[in-house]
C-alpha cells in the first residue's frame, strides 16, 4: 500500500466512525454538503479523531479546510505535515 | 479508552431499540466529554442503546431544574469553576482584579446553595453523579503562585461543605476527587486552545478518567461478597508451624504493619456484611492458636469458615463456597504463593486471585485499595450485619435439620413479617444479587425500579425472617403488578441464607390471602442457577417448567407443607397490624 493510499484508507476509517450513517460507499465522496450530521461540532470531533490516528497536532487554523474527504486528503497529504507526523 | 474507541463503542449500540436516557449538565460545550460518557455507560449496560442530552451550555441551573420535570434514567454533572462564577474560568476577562475577590466569594456561595437545592431535589427523582471542579483556578488572585491565597482557602472551604452538605442530606453521588487526582494528574487536564476556542475545556485523557468516574457512579459494578485469605505471610507475616504463634507478627515493631493494614481492610469489609474466610496449609490446631492471638487486629468472629488442613487449597476453597452458598465469580481468594494461587483458579472456576505483595509495602496499599473497589457499598444494612452471624448460626441449624426437619421447623419459633408495599434499599440489593432463588434472573436498575415504584398498579412485597437461633432480616423480595384483574409476579427472590425455612410457602399462602384470588401468574424463566425456585414450581406443577407459571390456589394447598411461623404484616397503606 502506498503512503497516499494508506493515508486515504486512514481517513474513510475516521469518517466511518464520526458518521456511522454514511454508507462505506459514500465515504469519500463525503462533504459538508452531502452529509447532514456534518455541521461545527462534528467538524471538531473529525479533526480530534484525525490527530488522534495520525498523531498530529492541526493548527485551528487550518480547520477552514475540513470541508470534504477530498480536501482532508489532500491536507494530510501534504509533506511537511507528514514530515511532522 | 480513546475518542476513536468511544466512538465505536457508542456506534456498535445505535441500533438497539432498548433506550437508556441520561443527561449530562454541564457548563462548558460537552463536545467529546459527551461521548466519553455514553460509551462508559454503554460498557457498563448488558443491551440497549445510550442515549444522552445535553442542557444549554452556561445554564446548569437552569438544566438541572429542567430535568426535575423530566427525569432521565441518570444525571452526571461536572461542575467547573467557572460554573460557580465565570469569572473562575478562562473564557472572562471580566474579573481578575484584587477588588473583586469579596464578591467572587459572595456569588459563589450563592451559586453553592442554589444548585445544592435543586441537586437534591433531583436527586430524589433520578441517580445523580455530581464531581467537584477538577481543573485549575486562573492565576488571578494576590499571592504568587505557590503560596496560598485566602480567597482560595475560602472558595474550597465552601465548595467542600457544599459536598459534605449533599451526600448527607441528598442521594447525591459525588466523585472522590482523590481518586480522580491520583489517575488523572492536574497539570495534565486544561486544554487551554480548545476551551479558548471552542469551550470544550478537557484533554481527551482526562475527559475519559472524568467520564468514567461519573459513569461508575451512575452505574455501579455489584460488590463481590466474599474473601478467602490465606494465613501464613498473608494474614500475617511469618510461618506459624516454623516460626511459632509468638513470632507471627503484624506491627510496626517487626516491621510487619502492612499485614495489619491488611486485617484492618479485612475487619472494614466484614462489618459491610462481606463474608471473609480462611483457606491454609497448616495444621488446624497451631492455625487455631494464631487465630486467638489477642491482638489480631480482625475480628476472629468475623473469619468464618477457617479451614486449615494439608490437602489442595481448592478443596477448601470449594467447602468454603458450600458454607456460604454464593457462587465463585463473587469471591476474590488471595495468597502470597504463586502456585496455591494457579492451583485454585484452575480447581475453582470463576473465582478472581491475587497474589499477597509479601514485603512490598506499597503493593499491598495497592491491593487493600483495589479491595475497597471491589467490595466498597455505599450503604450497610441490618442484614449486612447480621450475615456472618447468621451463617454461624446456619451451622447448627443445619446439624438440627439433619436430624429432623419437621422438628426443628416445629420448634424454631419462627416469625415471619410481611412488608407490602415498603421499598427499601435492601429490597434493591436483593433483587440485584440473588441467585438461586430467583424467579428469572431480572435485574433492575435504578431507574427501572424507581418507574416499578411509581407505578400505581403495582406491588410489592418483603419478607423479615428471624427464630430462635438467629435473625437473619430481610430475606425475600416479591413484586408484580396487576393485569386485567390477575395478580402478575416478574420478581420473586429468597435469600440462600433462608432456604428450608418453608418461607416460599409462607409467602405464597401470603399472596392467595392478600390478593384474594385463585391463580398466581409467576413469568418464570429458567437460568443456569435458578434450579432451587425451579424444583419448588416443579413441586407444585407436577412438571418442570419452561416458562411462565399459573398456580392454583387449589395447587398450592394440595401440596403445602405445614406452616409453623407466626406471620405479621405491615403495609405501607393500612399500618400495621398482626395478620395471623
């Protein structure tokens, strides 16, 4: 598994458990706008479950940018936040 | 347990139909703390889903008087400085100046007392768990930090009366904030950015140790009922067949206190009615001799049964479990030899061991600790006090049965009293940690028997026992409602300490006089243990039973042995007075 796959596979498995609703299929299509239980307050349990399993500290603000699995995705991804995980 | 954890937990039980309700009244934004709680309450529920709201953030006054109104199954509450004056807490800039200091004392003593009325108010209709503030004050009194300031004293002086002033007057549960600190360290609680920034003012290791002492208040594990110790450097320090009964020894002159501290545990547990005896390798009679040393700081009277002998520890483990009739999953057996241990845990299914720390003076504080936890009641009982006495006293009896069970029946000068519709707390207990006698192994908790208790077509009887050897208390708990006109009866339990006093019989002659009619309807269900109510159906059935039960009256007289106790009757409604 690559290192961008594993990260993709790590993140749906934080959305399945903010969202347990949300069918597996529909994991990384998930934004703010297709998910309806996904408002403030689950932004923030998102954000703590993602350091929790990354082992990272995100800066508040970056949280603007947790809007989407893509746009999540694409932050964890970045190499200095991965140089510091 | 992490958030991930807790999230799973509660997601693995959002499907049950079953609902559990609980409220958490809080001032700060509940966040994770919310879900930290409900999956402490999930692990410590066998079904249903849990369920929990939340009050408006700020308003714990407000929330909590809400909840009068509408009582959940439970209530937590996590009381934060800035609760009792918002000027504690971090998120005001309103209030850090040395002028202020007489009016944050004068607020939060008004606070204290407004949410002291209306927490045991609520109390009396729901469980509540309430914890003291557990984070740190703002740095925003006079003294540097590291010398105290009096307003401080004074804040803490009236948030401990405050405590003290609720679990006395109240049925307020309230976290031990020692055990909490010795857990969750305090420089290691505040979340400083995340309460800045969103209100939630908790690390996530210290919300989960909060949300799970709040949980264990709310839902209590059942005590265990019984230790078996070892003697020889366990109950004391040294080998009494080598040493002699003068150099066994538990004092700080022999550097031995902690075998004291260990009895004096022993002799706490045994006047909360656990039973405690003693399983040795040694001969009876120099056993005996250390046994009677004036000094020994437990109770002798309270060690009982002691077997002392040479055979393997799990014989006399399992005739222990005979004397006192409980299962072994409610007995915690404790000696310093590793393979005495392996030996009764593979001989004696279900029970817990541990190993006496022998010279390890902080393990064995770690150990009385651990057996506080495991035995600790929040309330004594009679019956709890009565239990080991009873016991002793069951050991003549039973040899006077042996001879001749009509006879002893006969002469016993039993008296039975009927208790309809009094609850009590005991009636709780029984209910909760019978087995054998038990019409279907239902246990409630206290929401359900507080929603039992309200409801006004129900019943419930209690039954006292004491004869000339012995009171043993109350004994019996059998509780029903009625439906469509049959009295219906889903809860029936008789202590094992009771068993072959007829009292079965003598509560069911009770019930057809009481409810004046010609069948009982008993939702009985078999349970791996419930064999000994089983067989007394049976009797009367002709047939072992499956499932619910009808009992004739017609039945029940065919069969009834004789009757010998002389029965009262007291009745919540009516007073007292003699039924026959």
């Amino acid at each position: 598994m690559t290192p961008s796959t594993e990260i993709a596979s790590q993140l749906e498995d934080c959305l399945a458990v903010v969202f347990p609703d949300v069918p597996t299929k529909q994991l990384r299509s998930a934004s703010v706008s297709s998910v309806a239980q996904w408002d403030s307050l689950a932004t923030l349990t998102l954000v703590s479950v993602i350091e929790e399993t990354f082992q990272i500290q995100i800066p508040a603000d970056d949280l603007e940018e947790f809007l989407s699995f893509e746009l999540i995705l694409d932050y964890l991804s970045r190499p200095a936040l991965r140089a510091a995980a | 347990m992490t958030l991930v954890e807790a999230l799973r937990t509660v997601n693995s039980r959002a499907k049950e139909t079953a609902r559990h309700g609980f409220s958490l009244a809080c001032g700060f934004t509940p966040l994770h703390f919310k879900t930290f709680f409900a999956a402490q309450l999930v692990e410590r529920t066998v079904v249903g889903r849990i369920d929990v709201e939340v009050g408006l953030f700020g308003d714990l006054p407000g929330t909590l008087r809400r909840l009068i109104e509408n009582p959940p199954d439970g209530v937590a509450v996590p009381l934060e400085w800035s609760d009792l004056d918002s000027r504690l807490g971090f998120r005001s800039t309103n209030g850090w100046r040395i002028d202020r200091g007489a009016d944050i004392l004068s607020s939060v003593q008004m606070r204290l007392s407004e949410l002291s009325l209306v927490l045991t108010e609520l109390s009396q209709r729901t469980t509540v768990a309430l914890s003291l503030p557990t984070l740190p004050l703002p740095p925003m009194f006079k003294p540097p930090r590291g010398m105290s300031d009096p307003s401080v004293l004074e804040l803490r002086r009236q948030l401990a009366e405050f405590a003290a002033g609720l679990v006395q007057t109240s049925k307020v549960r309230v976290v031990d904030s020692q055990q909490l600190d010795s857990v969750s360290p305090i420089s290691t609680r505040y979340d400083t950015a995340s309460d800045l920034r969103t209100g939630f003012p908790y690390r996530p290791d210290h919300a989960c140790l909060l949300a799970e002492a709040l949980a264990n208040l709310l839902r209590p594990v059942a005590p265990m009922k019984g230790i078996i110790t070892d003697l020889d450097n366990t109950l004391w320090s040294g080998i009494i067949g080598e040493d002699g009964v003068d150099e066994i020894s538990w004092d700080l002159d022999h550097k031995t206190q902690a075998h004291g501290l260990y009895q004096e545990m022993l002799a706490s547990l045994s006047e909360l009615g656990v039973f405690i005896g003693v399983a040795s390798k040694n001969d009876p009679l120099v056993a005996q001799q250390g046994l009677q040393r004036a000094d020994l700081v437990v109770p002798r009277e309270s060690l009982f049964p002691v077997e002392a002998n040479w055979g393997a520890k799990s014989e006399s483990v399992r005739r222990i479990l005979q004397t006192w009739n409980i299962g072994a999953d409610s007995v915690l057996f404790l000696d310093d030899s590793p393979i005495e241990l392996a030996e009764v845990a593979a001989g004696v299914p279900g029970i817990q061991c541990r190993q006496f720390p022998t010279g390890d003076a902080e393990g064995i504080l770690q150990l009385i600790g651990e057996m506080r936890d495991l035995f600790g009641k929040t309330t004594v009982t009679l019956e709890d006090q009565l239990r080991v006495s009873s016991l002793r006293n069951n050991g003549a009896t039973v040899t006077s049965v042996a001879t001749d069970p009509e006879e002893f029946l006969r002469h016993a000068e039993a008296e039975i009293t009927l208790e309809w519709n009094i609850p009590d707390d005991r009636c709780f207990e029984l209910i909760n940690k019978t087995n054998q006698f038990n019409l279907n192994g239902q246990r409630l908790d206290e929401a359900a028997w507080r929603r039992r208790l309200a409801d006004p077509q129900a019943f419930l009887l209690a039954v006292r026992y004491g004869d000339k050897y012995a009171p043993l208390g109350k004994v019996s708990v059998l509780a029903g409602r009625w439906q469509n006109g049959i009295p219906l009866i889903d809860i029936w339990v008789l202590s094992c300490r009771a068993f072959s006093r007829r009292i079965e019989h003598q509560v069911l002659q009770a019930c057809f006089e009481r409810f004046d009619c010609d069948q009982l309807f008993f939702d009985f269900l078999p349970t791996e243990r419930n064999a000994t109510l089983c067989e007394l159906l049976t009797d009367f059935c002709g047939a072992e039973p499956n499932g619910p039960v009808i009992l004739t009256r017609s039945k029940f007289k065919s069969h009834c042995p004789s009757l010998y106790a002389k029965v009262l009757s007291h009745d919540s409604l009516n007073g007292n007075r003699v039924a026959a």
